[in-house]
C-alpha cells in the first residue's frame, strides 16, 4: 500500500466522522432551540459539549466559505462544494486546494 492510498483511506475515514460529528451538532443545537422556545430545561452537563459543537459549527461554517469562494478558480459550483466542505471541514479544503 503506498501513501497516496492510505492518505485517501484517512480522508475517508475522517470524511465520514466529520459528518457525523456535524450533523450530531446541528441536531443538539436544533434540541436546544427546541428546549428554549418551550422553556425546558437542558442538562447542565452539557454546556461543554454545547461550547464544542459551537466552535466546531463555526469553523465548519468559514471553510465552507472559505471553499465556495475559491470553487470556481477549481471549477466547481460554490454552493455544492462550500456545503460539502461545511460537513467535511478541512479535508474538504485540502482537497479543493490539492488539484
């Protein structure tokens, strides 16, 4: 096995934690603001699970940004690949980037 095919079995392995991770987030965020407009009351063990989901959004959030706003120098559609790069995070722009 060479190291381009256990690079591409790493960014695999790290695209599909990366959108679980995401998607698991946007879902604790989406209880959340459910919890607050019924005025329930959220665990408090998990204000530092909360603190990380909503860094890792937000970082998520400026690469997929960061990757629209260079997908046409690549010739790809902006809004397709910034939404992939928001659920893969960095693998996304060090693909994009790559070519």
């Amino acid at each position: 096995m060479n190291s381009n095919d256990k690079k591409r079995r790493f960014f695999t392995i790290i695209k599909v934690i990366s959108i679980i991770l995401i998607t698991s987030a946007i879902g604790l965020e989406s209880w959340n603001a459910y919890a607050l407009i019924t005025n329930s009351n959220m665990p408090s063990g998990l204000n530092v699970v909360f603190g990380i989901e909503r860094f890792a959004i937000a970082v998520h959030f400026v690469e997929g940004v960061i990757a629209a706003y260079k997908a046409p120098s690549r010739k790809k559609q902006p809004i397709k690949y910034g939404t992939y790069t928001f659920f893969v995070g960095t693998v996304g722009l060090l693909e994009l980037f790559e070519k």
